[in-house]
C-alpha cells in the first residue's frame, strides 16, 4: 500500500530500513563487533526520504563517522511516507554479534 501512513506504521517502517542497512552504519562507525552503542535520531520527511538529525557515537568511531552516517540514511527512502515529519532513535552496536 502507498500513500501518507500513521506515525507508528512510519517509525515502523523506518526501523526496518535502518535495521536493513546496520551493516553498512556498523562499517562508517569503524567499531563492527565492539560492545559500544550508537544512538541516531533519524527523521522521514512527508517525501520519504530519510534524513540524520543527531548521533551520539562511540569514542572509538572513525572521524568521518558522521558523514558516513549521513551519507547512507539519505540514500534511504520508505514508501508510505506520514503526512507530516516523524522521528525515531535507533540504536547500533551492544547487542550485535
């Protein structure tokens, strides 16, 4: 289904995009394995498009962490954009094996 979803159906759907990408997160952060988290508030506008508003990163992230980051959330796009701006946290690293 297309068109403008709920809030919740939108943070949904931008969990699953960023969860679908960790790998290519985990590489720009530089710290793949390490038990450190990274914690990203990411937005989707009404066009879909997903846009970096904040990272709290790890010591050990590479300098260009940030522009990596930003770099891969822009390329992503969620169908069933929200009628208006929803934002989500999105933690990377911790728990991954």
């Amino acid at each position: 289904r297309q068109g403008a979803t709920g809030q919740s159906g939108a943070a949904a759907e931008i969990q699953r995009a960023l969860t679908a990408r960790g790998r290519a997160l985990q590489r720009c952060l530089g710290v793949a394995g390490l038990p450190e988290e990274a914690t990203l508030r990411v937005a989707v506008e009404p066009s879909g498009r997903l846009v970096l508003t904040s990272a709290t990163l790890p010591s050990g992230a590479d300098r260009d962490a940030l522009s990596c980051l930003n770099r891969v959330i822009t390329r992503i796009r969620v169908r069933g954009a929200p009628a208006r701006r929803v934002t989500v946290v999105h933690r990377l690293g911790g728990r991954q094996r």
